[in-house]
C-alpha cells in the first residue's frame, strides 16, 4: 500500500531525527 508505506517512511524519519537529538 501507498499510504502504509508512506506512514512507514514518516515514522522512519521521526526515529531517525530523535536518534539525531539523542546524539
């Protein structure tokens, strides 16, 4: 699905920053 995979990369991409803040 579009949209799953939309949602997947959305909240890949929050993860990704809050590791970023984390560090």
């Amino acid at each position: 699905d579009l949209s799953n995979s939309g949602l997947r990369g959305a909240v890949s991409n929050l993860l990704s920053q809050l590791t970023k803040i984390q560090k």
